[in-house]
C-alpha cells in the first residue's frame, strides 16, 4: 500500500466518526484534527465563555447557598463560647447580650452600613437597609 493510499483510507475511517467542533458540531477537517477542537476561533471563543460562566455561576449559587444556609457558629462572646446561628447572633446583639464587635468578627456579613446616617449596624431582618435609629 501506497503512503497516498494509506492516508486516503485514514481519512475515510476518520470521516466515519469525525472529531466536531466543541460548539457548533462543524465536523473538523481530517488535516486539522490532531491541533483543533473547534472549527473555527469564534467558536473557540465563545465556548469558553459559555464555560467560564457557568463555573462562575456555580460558584456565585454556591455562595448564596452558604449565606442563605444557617449554620450554628462557634463564637467567643464575654469569654465564653457559644454555639449560635446568624439569626440568633442578630436577636442576642439587639437583646444586649452580645456586643457589637463580636458580631462584627463572627458574623460580619450582618453588618450593614445605614444609607440615612451612613454608620454601621447590625441587621435585624434580611436586607435592612437602614439602622433602627434612622427609622
Ligand atoms: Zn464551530
Ligand atoms: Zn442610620
């Protein structure tokens, strides 16, 4: 067999089950499959893209998902630990019972700056916007 003959068959059995291009499916020519995984660059663009986004949304759900899950947290308050959720880390600082910076160090994503007199708070309910003394 001929070296012509042998890569004639080569493309035949390649063009059988052909590589495509990741993003539109374009069968990749037989000369360019071994350096190629798309047709062409704007392919290979805006397939990375769809995959970066994806990973980034994942990960923004992932963060979402840890805020908006309660996990009890081990926090050192008047020299003692207690085991409590952000919720009643929030109900214990407006009973007094913790201080602010306490809150500030465990629980620091309850802490919101008052868009009336710009100072920081500690949030009572979800997405308050303004301190209970500008109210
Ligand atoms: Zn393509
Ligand atoms: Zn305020």
């Amino acid at each position: 067999m001929s070296f012509e003959s042998y890569v004639k068959r080569q493309k035949e059995l390649y063009y059988k089950n052909p590589k495509r291009c990741l993003n539109c499916n374009e069968i990749i020519p037989f000369e360019e499959r071994n350096k190629k995984k798309f047709c062409n660059s704007s392919c290979a663009a805006s397939y990375n893209n769809t995959h970066r986004e994806t990973k980034s949304k994942e990960t923004r759900d992932k963060v979402s998902k840890s805020l908006k899950e309660s996990h009890s947290r081990e926090v050192l308050s008047n020299g003692e630990i207690i085991k409590i959720t952000r919720i009643q880390a929030s109900i214990l600082y407006y009973k007094n019972k913790i201080d602010f910076d306490t809150i500030k160090k465990f629980f620091p994503e309850l802490i919101r700056i008052c868009t009336i007199c710009k100072k920081e708070f500690v949030m009572k309910v979800l997405d308050e916007k303004m301190c209970r003394y500008s109210l």
